[in-house]
C-alpha cells in the first residue's frame, strides 16, 4: 500500500460524492414521483367516472413494480459490490435512472411506464438502499462511519424541502413531462458526476486507508482490517432473523408518516388539512435531524442503545397520535417530528446495526438481504393503515399498532446485537481461513 499523501483525505470526496447521490438518487427520484400520478393519469384518459378526477390506481403501479423488480435484484446485486469497480457499478446504476426518467417523457400509453419502473428497480439497491452505506463504511473507519452515513441520509430530506415544490411548479407550468426531462438532467449531475469521478470501492484501491482508521484501536500491534462473516452464516443466525423481522417493521413507518394528515382530519374534519400538511413538515425535520443524531448517538454510545432509544421516540410518537389525534396542535406536530425520526432507523440504524453484527467483510451481499422485506412492506404501509382504520372505524388502532411494532423493533435490534457477540469469534479477515466452516 504507497504512504497516504498529506492534505484532504478522498473520503471526503467519497463523502461529498454519496451525499449528492442521495439527493439526486432518493431525495429526487423517489420523494418527487408523487407530483407526477394525477398529471400522468389525466394525459393517459385515466378518469375517475364517479369525481370526474384523475384515477391514479394505474399510474402509481409504477411504485409496485419498481418495488418488486429491486426485490428480486437485490440478493444477487449485493454480490457485485466486493466484485465490480464502483464506477462502474455506481455509473451504469445511475445510467438506468436517468434513461428511465428520459423515457418517461416519451412513454404514450400507461403500460410503457413500467419499463421505468423496472429500470429504477435495478437500479434502487446500488443508489437508493445498499451502495451509500457501503461507500461510508469501506472509507470510514467503524467509530466515524455512522456520523458521515447519518449526515448523507439526511441529504434524502432535500426532496422534501426543495425537490417537490420546485417540481410541482414545473409540472402546473410546463406539463410533467418537462418536468422528467428536467429531472433526468438534474439526476445525471448529482449521480453520474460522483459515480465516474469521486468513487472507488475501497480505499485500498487507491493506496490508502480509511478516514479516522488512524484513531482506532490497533489488534495485536496491527490495525484493524476487514473482517467478519460470509453470507451463508448469517443466515442461519437469530440476529439475522430479529434485524429482518425489525427491517419489515420499520419500513411500514412511512405508511403511517404519510397518512398522518388524513388521519387527523378523519376526527377533526377538513379543516384540519394544514394541522396535516405541517406534521408532514414536521416528519421531515425529525427524518433529517434523526438521521444525524442517530448516527452520532451509535458511534458515542453503540448502535443497539442508540436503535432502542429511537424506537421509543417513534413510540412516544404513535402514543401521542393515540392519545391526543384531531384538533391538538402542539402534541400533533411533536408526534409528526417523532414519527418522522423512524426513517433514521431504516436509513442509518439498519445499515450499522448489520455492521455491528456481522462485520464488513461479506457487508453488501448481507445488507441487501436485510432490504428485501423493505422492498416488500415498504410500498403497502399507508394501504395497512387505511385498512386497519377501515376495519376498526378509525385511526388510533392502527397508530397503536404502531406502538407494538416499535416495541417490537426495539426488541428485536437488542436481541441481534446481544446474540450477535456470541459469534463474533467466527470473524475472520477476507483471505485467512474461514472458521464459520469448522
């Protein structure tokens, strides 16, 4: 390995590089596909007969198949993060968002649009779910990585802010069609450029080591290096079992951020629909401001404390929802910020959390079976609470379902960390025998 140079260390770079594909990978594409249903619908003939509105049931099937072809990818694409380089990986990733944007303004009957679909799907594990943590955790040494993932997550909260209305005014003024076109240009500069010119896989590639790697504790008068389990073993754990278990749990929480303000206006009436928009705003401030807190928290104090105490945030949240829903202003928006902060978990917890467990020698392909009950349950959340709320004739038993996922969730993120330390004499450093065999 040559001697690391003086100056700026390439994390930083590397860093830089993920917070932009964040914001234009997520934060853009994901978090801005909203603006676009009802305009689609309506150039498609999708009408409601009954309101003579757009009928979107179609147009958002786009999201299901996106969903469910990154489902199907993700066990296979977590093998190529140890096996292609990133710029490659990374860059033809990033080349199937932007041509399925572009499609989309060339796209003239419904089906057609989930050809995007499809190619978002290939491409969500490396820019949306698995590639930045894997990024962060090769560049940063273990005690840095979950502040640097914490800050870059939160750069998916740009959508919500800047992203969205910038769009919907393009779309009210342009047609939505100019608005992919916009976007795919937008999404070219903030994932390609880093793709092609900031990211290697490893430091190692380029001749040094991880950032802050220098403070960490040495093993036998000699750093640290990579270490930890195959994917095989993982599987048979029962950390495996409790973080997927978790995983699934904390994906219906956007479900439940998303229909806060129908929610409140089912008690309050129609009235109530800025008390609504504003929790949503709320949600977003505790989304990006948990995500860093979160990622410091577990570097101070390790992620298993720091992933039960944000589950009880999230609990105090569903609680206040339970006990105060309708016209309360002040319980209202803290239950939106609260609620808001689960995203930190799946982001930023889940990621450090399998870390945590089973190292980072076999990280990418483990990290993406730990997204495929994401990928299941993350798209049906809001469809759960409706139909808990239908069931129930109202909306405090499915947010106090809320309350038992979240003490499930806490539980289950103690149960694999503990358990998790009874194998961590398995551990080997890629290279050396494997004694998961033995």
């Amino acid at each position: 390995m040559t001697e690391e140079k003086k100056g700026m260390h390439r994390a930083w770079l590397v860093f830089i590089g993920v917070c932009m594909m964040m914001a234009g990978g997520m934060g853009l594409v994901l978090n801005v596909m909203g603006n676009y249903f009802a305009p689609m619908a309506m150039a498609f003939g999708l009408i409601n007969p009954e309101t003579g509105g757009p009928d979107v049931t179609q147009v958002t099937l786009l999201m299901t198949v996106y969903s469910y072809v990154m489902l199907v990818w993700l066990p296979f694409c977590g093998r190529l993060f140890d096996k292609v380089d990133a710029r490659i990986l990374f860059g033809a990733s990033g080349i199937l968002i932007v041509a399925g944007l572009l499609l989309m303004t060339v796209w003239t009957e419904v089906w057609q649009i989930y050809i995007s679909g499809a190619l978002f799907g290939l491409a969500g594990p490396v820019i949306f779910l698995v590639g930045p943590s894997v990024l962060i955790n090769n560049w940063f040494a273990p005690k840095q990585a979950g502040k640097f993932l914490g800050i870059a997550s939160a750069f998916t909260g740009v959508g919500t802010f800047v992203w969205s209305p910038v769009f919907a005014g393009i779309i009210q003024s342009s047609g939505y069609k100019t608005g992919f076109m916009v976007e795919a240009v937008a999404a070219a500069i903030l994932i390609l450029i880093p793709a092609f010119f900031f990211f290697r896989t490893r430091p190692e590639d380029v001749g040094l080591k991880p950032y802050g790697i220098e403070k960490e504790a040495l093993v036998d008068g000699q750093e640290a290096k990579k270490s930890g389990v195959s994917g095989k073993f993982a599987l048979g754990t029962i950390a495996f079992w409790a973080i997927l278990v978790g995983a699934g749990l904390i994906s219906l929480g956007g479900g439940y951020k998303s229909m806060m303000p129908t929610a409140v206006q089912s008690v309050g009436g129609p009235e109530l629909a800025m008390l609504g928009a504003t929790m949503i705003s709320a949600a977003a401030v505790g989304n990006i401001l948990g995500k860093i807190a979160l990622g410091t928290l577990a570097d101070k104090i390790g992620i298993r404390n720091a992933m039960v105490g944000f589950a009880c945030i999230s609990i105090v949240g569903f609680l206040l929802m339970v006990l105060f829903m309708g016209d309360n202003q002040i319980p209202m928006l803290v239950a939106g910020f609260c609620i808001g902060t689960g995203d930190a978990m799946m982001s930023v917890g889940l990621p450090l959390v399998t870390r945590a467990c089973y190292g980072d020698r076999r990280y990418g392909e483990i990290y993406s079976y730990m997204n495929m009950p994401i990928a299941i349950l993350g798209g049906i959340g809001a469809t759960f609470v409706a139909m808990v709320a239908g069931f129930t004739g109202g909306f405090q038993t499915a947010y106090g379902c809320g309350i038992v996922f979240m003490a499930i969730v806490g539980a289950c993120m103690f149960i694999a960390v503990t358990t998790a330390k009874k194998f961590r004499d398995k551990w080997t450093v890629e290279g050396e025998p494997d004694k998961t065999r033995a």
